[in-house]
C-alpha cells in the first residue's frame, strides 16, 4: 500500500500554471462617495469570483494593500493564506507573483487579490501620516514636499536634460495615451489632447502641469487566481490569462536616494526577472502597461525594460508607436494618467492586460498574446512586473 | 503652518548636531573609504561598522529640480518654490530648496553650481543652498 503523503490539490511544484481565473473592476470609477475602502474591494472580489462559478466560501488566500485581517473578515473569508505586503502601487504586482508562489506550493488553492482606495472621496481611509524619522522624513519632506507629485517628479529634469530633452518632451506621454483614453468611456479624462492642451493645463510642479499628473479616483478591482488545473474544471466567463513570469525589487526609500536619477533599478531588475521566468524577450512582447502616476514613467519604463534604448523613449511614443495600430500599444486604458488612479494604481494596470489577453477590452489590440505590466511603488522605491499570456 | 522638521534617530543625530553649528558633514567608511547618505551606523556597501564623519566642501551642483506650484506644509506663503536635487563634490546627492535665487527655470539651471548655507527653523537648523558665491 502506497503511504506517500497525499500531495496538496491542484499543487505540483514549480511547473504548476497558474492562471487569473476571473478579473473585475468596481462598476463605478472615479467619483464614489457612498463606498468605502472596503466595500470598494469587497464590490470586485465577489464579481470575479462569479466570473469563476466561485463564492468567498471557496477562497483560502487573501492578498491585498488594504489591513488583510479586516479585508477578509469584511468579506466573511476564513482564509488559510494571507499576504499584507504593502509597497506602493505596485504592490498587487507582488501580490500576484507570491500567490503563484503559494498555489504552487500548496500553501494556498485560490486566492484573491483585492483592491479598495477612496483616493478622491477618502471614504473609510485611513489618515496620511508621513514618518519624520524615516530617510524620507529627515532628508526630503522638510523641504517642501508635499506629496507624490512634488517628490516623484524631482528627478526628471536631470533625465530630461541629460538627453537634450525639454519640459514639453512630457506631454507627449498623455498626448499619445489620449488616443486610447478618448475611445474608452470609463476613462477619467476622456478628451483626445494636444500638446498644446497639456502644455496650457495647469502648472502642478514645474515641469508638471496637471495632465502630466494622476487624478485622484475612487475604485477598487479584484483578481482570483489558481491553478490552471483548477480553472480547468470551473465554467469561466472569461478565457483564463496565464502568469508567464513575475518579478520584484526594490531600490531606495524615495527619489533622492535612488543611485540615478535616469534610471530606476526596481524597473529594470524585476521586470528582467519577469521576461526570464517567461522565457521571453522584450520582442516577444505584443503589449505593455507601464505605471504611469507621472508622466516621466513611461520614458523610464521603455527603457529600463528594454524596449527602446537609453534616451530614445521621447522619439518612441512621438512616433506614435504607443498608440492604437503601433508596433507597441502601451497603456491601452488610457494609462493611470487618464484612465483613473486611484492611489495604488497597480490593480487597475494588471486589469487592462488581463482583459487585453481575454478579449473584452474597451479598445481592443488585435493579435494581443502577451502582455507586460510594470508597477512602480513609493517613488521609484519599489518595483513589480507581471508577463502575461493567453 | 509651520514648515516640517526633522525628528533623528540615533544614527542621523551627530548629522543634526553638526547642522545646529551650521557644518554639514557626511558618514564616510574607515573600510571600504566610501562616503554614504542617508546616515546609517554601518557601511551599505561593505557592512563595516567602522564608520566616520568628514565635513563636505559645502560645494555642488544642481542635478535636477522642480518648482512646486502646490505648496508643502508651511511653504504656502513664498509661492513657488524650487525642490532641488544637489549633487556635492564628494559624490553625495541631497535634496534642498535653493534660497536666494530668482524661483525661475530660467533662474535656476541643471549643472547649476551651488554651495551649502543654513536655514534657522525653529529649534532646528537645516541645511539649504543657495548660488555659489551669493554670499559675496
Ligand atoms: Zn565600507
């Protein structure tokens, strides 16, 4: 008689597939002030568990941004898995790839990644207290930063200047990802721009004028993950999207710490650990989600990745590369600069190449079998990347 | 509102404590010879222990900066202002204001030379830079 140990379900080691069974985003974005963060998570969670046939009841691992204890308790979850971490807007990034990890080990069987933030109304929220101790604290904020938009954005001009770029190289970013935003009627900003638009719109931090910066949205999304052994035997509404490959770093605890101003570290390591599980290259990528809370970050992104050579992002989105029928469709929500953000703005980048590769986009890219999402934390502090497949 | 100050943990205080005598010095490595910043009790790059203090040259450049138009805790009545990154001669980037300068981006330019003076806040003295030679 075999006495081996039963191996736990769904789990065999690292060749195990893991799947995003079921994907949603709250009905409403934007402007929500009759939910708070929990039910803004809670709205998600339960329509991509329908999406899988699933209710909480079959969930065993929780991961979100949100306090996990009271996340799972608001949803009457009793799970056997939970994951707090809590590194920026990318943080569902990580999330995703320690939840492979889990299900593949057998520490967890579906779970789900949840996200709720009241970032416009503050419904719920916990108040914004930065720590005076911290690096941050001592050697930044008392010099006037007086939030992501003042302290994300110090390090551009040295990008900008170091490749014979000016102040209105920036608006090219929007510019180019108004022509997603402007065919997607959930986007925040709808409005097909120009440069002059951007240029003219109000200044936030120079060289930063207001739509070179993220509005402030209310929402929540939600991710249910699995094996996809597992899925096999569930009736998905939607076809399962694959986890290719994951990776995450980190590099400093706010821009003026980081070892060059041009580059971001956590760009480059996580998402060159990412392409290596995936056994991909960056010409094997069909499309790509860049988190965009500025607009610097797409020039960081295409390089840091791979995509383009050092200083020659500007030139890349202005070709029109970026937009709808280019070589590489890149933030195809519109991107967090006009889409939504919600403060953590990962969930909602994961979600539009989840729904890219399943094929109930808003806008939709022909041919999408891949997709990269790259999440940045903090500012330029953490980092996380996500290849996706169909 | 007043403007935000620093509260120091061990490891940072000998670099507050020089600041109220209006020197700014920076942590440097007895092993390994490398500067480091933000201060720490060991070396980040060799994990030594044995680690010193030098006094800067004060000097620098401007590395990058903004002009903040949506004004921090008690920097609501200057108008915009500048938030600087500086690198120092000795290889170590800090962030700053630029004081007596013209809040401009035709002002202030990227290789900017710059040099360390102090500001009085409160109880605390924090180091700022302003154009090197302003004060001649
Ligand atoms: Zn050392």
């Amino acid at each position: 008689m075999d006495d081996s140990p039963v191996p736990a379900s769904g789990s065999s080691g690292v060749s195990t597939e893991i799947v995003i069974a079921g994907a949603a985003e709250s009905e409403r974005l934007g402007v929500i002030p009759d939910e708070s963060i929990w039910q803004l998570a809670a709205g998600p969670t339960l329509a991509a568990l329908a999406q899988c046939g699933l209710t909480v009841a079959d969930v065993d691992g929780i991961a979100s941004t949100l306090p996990v204890v009271e996340l799972a308790y608001y949803l009457g979850m009793r799970p056997s898995w939970l994951d707090g971490t809590v590194v920026g807007g990318c943080s569902y990034m990580l999330h995703v790839r320690h939840a492979a990890a889990a299900i593949r080990s057998g520490a967890a069987s579906v779970v789900v990644v949840a996200h709720g933030e009241s970032g416009r109304s503050r419904v719920g929220s916990p108040p914004m207290v930065p720590n005076p101790s911290s690096a941050g604290g001592q050697f930044e904020q008392i010099y006037g930063m007086a939030g992501a938009f003042s302290s994300f954005t110090i390090p551009t001009m040295a990008y900008l200047h170091r490749y014979g770029l000016d102040e209105t190289a920036l608006a090219e970013v929007p510019v180019a990802q108004s022509a997603w935003a402007s065919q997607n009627p959930r986007a925040t900003r709808g409005k097909l721009l120009t440069t002059d638009d951007v240029l003219n719109s109000r200044m936030i931090a120079w060289p930063f004028r207001v739509l070179e910066c993220c509005p402030r949205s209310d929402g929540g999304g939600a991710l249910v993950l699995m094996s996809a052994e597992r899925a096999a035997d569930l009736d998905l509404a939607h076809p399962a999207v694959t986890v290719l490959g994951s990776g995450e770093a980190s590099e400093a605890p706010g821009s003026s710490f980081m070892q060059d101003l041009t580059s971001f570290r956590g760009f480059r390591d996580s998402s060159a650990a990412a392409l290596r599980e995936a056994e991909l290259s960056t010409e094997d990528i069909d499309h790509l989600m860049v988190y965009d809370a500025y607009a610097h970050l797409p020039f960081y992104g295409l390089e840091d990745i791979g995509f383009v050579g050092r200083g020659e992002a500007y030139e890349f989105i202005r070709s029109g590369a970026t937009r709808p029928g280019g070589t590489l469709p890149m933030n195809t929500n519109g991107g967090g600069l006009l889409y939504a953000h919600t403060g953590m703005y990962g969930m909602f980048a994961i979600q539009e190449a989840v729904r890219q590769l399943r094929g109930d986009a808003a806008v939709p890219v022909p041919d999408v079998h891949t997709s990269l999402v790259q999440g940045v934390g903090g500012m330029f502090a953490a980092a996380g990347a996500l290849v996706l497949a169909n | 509102m007043a403007k935000p100050v620093p509260v120091p943990t061990p490891e940072t205080q000998f670099y507050w404590d020089r600041a109220k005598e209006r020197e700014l010095w920076l942590p440097k490595c007895g092993n390994c010879g490398r500067l480091h910043f933000s201060p720490r009790a060991f070396c980040p790059f060799c994990s030594s222990v044995d680690i010193g203090w030098i006094r800067s040259s004060g000097r620098g450049t401007v590395e990058s900066f903004i002009i903040n138009h949506t004004p921090g805790p008690g920097y609501a009545e200057q108008g915009p202002y500048a938030i600087a990154f500086v690198l120092l001669d000795e290889g170590i980037r800090l962030a700053s204001n630029l004081l007596e300068v013209e809040q401009t981006p035709t002002a202030i330019t990227i290789g900017m030379p710059v040099e360390v003076t102090f500001e009085e806040r409160g109880e605390w003295t924090i180091p700022q830079f302003r154009p090197a030679g302003a004060a001649a």
